[in-house]
C-alpha cells in the first residue's frame, strides 16, 4: 500500500492533520459559548420564573 501512495498523497495527509486541530479548536469554542450562552438563559428563566 505505500509503494501506491503518491507523495502528493502524502502532502495531502500532513496538510489535513492540521485543519483538523483548527475545527478541533473551533469546535471547543463554540460549545464552550454555547454552554455559556445556555448557562445564562437558564439564569434568566430562573429570574423570571
């Protein structure tokens, strides 16, 4: 199987590995404030309430 693999392939894969900690990153801060954001709405229906 490697003899197949092209050495662009190769690239390919090193390129991939790192938007894949990005959208790890991205993806951990949107449900960090997503979180945040149910956190205080759940405040405020208890003030409300």
């Amino acid at each position: 199987v490697l003899r197949t693999t092209r050495p662009g392939a190769l690239a390919k894969r090193a390129v991939g590995l790192v938007p894949r900690r990005l959208a790890v990153t991205v993806m951990a801060v949107v449900l960090g404030s997503v979180l945040l954001v149910g956190m205080a709405l759940g405040a405020i229906l208890v003030a409300l309430l």
